[in-house]
C-alpha cells in the first residue's frame, strides 16, 4: 500500500472514531496502531521517544497549572474580585457583565486554562446575574465564552505546549496572544452593554445601596490584594527573568495554598483532598491524551507529512490570503472535535512548515492557533467548556445557544480574522519586548 494512501485512512480512521466519541487517548491510539500495522512504523522506538519526551521539564508547567487552577477556583479568589469591580459598574446597565468578563480575564491570567473561569466565577456570578434581571441562558453563555479567556491571556498552558512543540519562545507565545484576548474582552463587553439595553426586567442597584458599597471600597480592595497580586507576582516573575514557566506554575500553585486556606478560607481540611483528587485525575487524563497525541504527530513528522501538506496547498493556490482563510477553515473544525492542547501537539509541527514557506513567524502561528482552537471548547460537539457552563448555569442547549453564537459570531471570529491578517496585533509586543527580531 502507498504511503499517501496509509496516511490518507489512516486520519479516515482518526476521524471516524472522533465522531463516535471514543475516549481521546483511544482515538489517537488506534490511530498509532493503524500506522503500525500498515506503515511499517516501530511503535517501540516511537513510544520511546515519546516518554523521553514526556519528562521535559516544559512540560511539568501543565499539570502544575491544572493543579493551580483547581485550587483558585476552590479558594475564594473568584468572589473576592467580584466584589471588587462589582464596586465601579454597580448603576451601569449591563455592568455586572463586564464585571463577569474582565474577571474571567483575570482568572485566566492566574490559572492558563478555561475552565477554572466556568469553575470559579459561574457559582458566583449566575445566580447574581440572575437575581438583577438577566436570563440564565444568557448569563450562563457570557461566563462560558469569557472563559476562554483563560486560554489566551497569559500564561497559557497551551501556549506553552506550542512552545515546546515547535522550540518556539514561550514568552513570546504568551506576549501574541495578549492583543487579541485584550480585544475578545473589550468586544465581549460592548455587546454585553449593548444586548443589555434590550432586556426591561435588568435591575438596577439603588444609589443609596451603592454609596454605601462605595463606603466599603477601601476594605473591599485590602481583601482582593491578594488576588490581584497573583497575577502579577507570576507574570512579573515571568518576564522579570526570576522563573521559568514552569517555576511560574509551581509559584501559583503554592501561592493558593495560604490564599486558599488562610486568607479567603475557601479550602479547608474537608475539601483539600477531593480537590487534589479531581486535579490528579484531570492531570492523569490530559498527560496520557498528551503522549498518544505527541507520538502520532511526531510519525507525521517521520513520514514526511508536512512536506507533503505544503505540496498539496500551493497546488491548490498559491495566494496568502486564500491559504490563511483554509488554515482558518481548518483550525475551526478541528477545535469542534477535539482539545485546544491535542490540537496544538496534532497539527503545529503539520502547519509550521507550511506557513514558514509563506513568509509567517512561528509566534504569529502561535497566536492564530490559540485563538482559533480556544474557541472550539465553546462549539459542539466537542465543546466541553460550554457543557460545564450548563451544568455550572444549570440550563438547558437551546437557551445558552443563541447568546453563545451571537457573542462568538460579532465579538469572537472577528479578532480572530484580524489576528491572522494583521500581525502586528500579536506580533508588536514579542518586538517591542525583544523576544522576536
């Protein structure tokens, strides 16, 4: 059998058991074991480079994230800055929602990943939400697509993963995706302000229950500090040249700990175990999915599928905006169908070679990819960030679909365009900072 026609059903295989919905490590593993039989590929030398792989100390920063990320959303951190914004927006009509939005930021900026956001800020802010007016399908999609935030301002586990996989900087990886998920949450906010001004039941707080929050603000701000100081503590870290990310992600794992137990109190002797349980075998789950994917994609590498993926498209054309539109394309369904990390690990050494042919930094691919493959925990039928949000929302898919499409369609796909057509959106601070000549 012809190597084109191997590798050609061997993806009709991936594919296949994607749709029916077969365990990700299994998918990727048959996948493995299809190439094996057919292609004459060594899985022994293959699952050997890939557990030399897997003890890379880059790659230690993910689960160490996953670790920090379950203990903030358990610690209290979330309610603290709630309370905090809430203080600046509390007359404004569709206030709350901003609040909602820039607070997901925040979090992902202490944890890398989406679903602390929907974790932490969901139990807080639906029912609050809720309670002033709002529609619960439409409070619950606004916590679920702001918190993929998470995945795109810094530290994102997944760019780190991009980083690893392509000897790419992960600190300029981080700096290209800064633009575009300050942008989501300036896009996410307006129609936020806008779509508010449509509901009549909102409820706005009384001026005189307001000055007496703005009374408290000075003791309000003393008790988000310490959240507010995570961040920046990590991230100044970071760029600072104190730690590496992965020091970084064992930094925010230990800061939750005090904040957790001693100053918010939201961890407590009763509930540490079963938090370290479910972090454990979120981790489990993620690093085996991560080998099976890793060798996969590395075999493509062996049998020369990038090169081959390069010769296909510029038989197709060889125009750079219709090759970045496919890319686009391309990016968007697989995000439908798997994880933002196995698609990071199946296809960045797959497009690199592709888009360095036409010209494009690696760091501008690392943001083109982020932000189109964060958006698949948002669009079924992969989608898990959005079925934690019902779950967390405790609503229905017909009444969190609207809002989600509407908030994707005018405030997401649109960044997403402008990241890949203008690269100084993710490429000005990596220059600017000197991480990219």
């Amino acid at each position: 059998m012809e190597l084109t026609t191997v590798i050609l059903l061997d993806v009709a295989v991936l594919v296949i058991l994607l749709i029916l919905s077969v365990p990700l490590p299994f998918c990727f593993g048959g996948a493995l074991l299809f190439l094996s039989i057919f292609g004459n590929v060594s899985m022994a030398s293959m699952m050997m480079w890939g557990f030399n792989q897997m003890i890379n100390m880059v790659l230690l920063a993910s689960p160490l994230f996953i670790f920090a990320g379950v203990l903030m959303a358990n610690s209290g951190i979330a309610d603290k800055l709630l309370d905090f914004v809430d203080l600046f927006v509390g007359r404004i009509r569709g206030g709350i929602g901003v609040v909602c939005t820039v607070t997901c930021a925040i979090i992902g900026a202490i944890s890398g990943s989406g679903f602390t956001g929907v974790a932490a800020t969901g139990p807080i802010m639906i029912p609050r939400m809720v309670a002033q007016g709002y529609p619960r399908g439409y409070a619950t999609a606004l916590v679920t697509v702001s918190s993929i935030l998470g995945l795109l301002i810094p530290p994102s586990v997944i760019m780190i993963i991009y980083g690893w996989i392509t000897e790419t900087s992960i600190l300029a990886c981080f700096l290209a995706t800064v633009g575009p998920g300050i942008l989501i949450t300036l896009s996410f906010s307006v129609i936020n302000l806008v779509w508010a001004k449509k509901m009549p039941n909102i409820i706005l707080e009384d001026p005189v229950v307001l000055k007496q929050k703005r009374k408290r603000m000075p003791s309000r701000f003393l008790k988000a500090i310490p959240a507010l100081s995570v961040p920046f503590v990590i991230l100044g870290g970071i760029y600072g040249g104190v730690f590496t990310p992965t020091e970084a992600a064992a930094v925010a794992a230990i800061l939750a700990l005090p904040i957790g137990f001693l100053i918010y109190k939201g961890l407590t002797i009763k509930n540490f175990i079963p938090v370290v349980r479910e972090s454990a075998t979120s981790v489990g789950a993620i690093m085996t999915m991560i080998i099976f994917t890793l060798i996969l994609s590395q075999t493509f590498v062996m049998l020369r599928v990038p090169q081959m993926l390069v010769q296909v498209v510029f038989r197709l054309t060889e125009n750079y905006f219709l090759i970045l539109i496919l890319i686009n394309i391309f990016l968007f369904f697989v995000g439908m169908i798997v994880n933002d990390v196995t698609g990071i690990i199946l296809l960045a050494p797959l497009l690199l070679p592709l888009v360095q042919q036409m010209g494009m930094d690696p760091v501008q691919l690392a943001a083109i990819m982020g932000t189109n493959l964060a958006m698949g925990g948002v669009t079924p039928p992969y989608a898990s960030i959005l079925y934690l949000g019902m779950r967390v929302g405790k609503c229905e898919f017909t009444d969190i679909l609207k809002p989600t499409m509407v908030f994707l369609l005018l405030g997401y796909v649109p960044i997403v365009f402008l990241t890949t057509y203008w690269p100084p959106l993710s490429m000005w601070l990596p220059t600017v900072l000197g991480y990219v000549k």
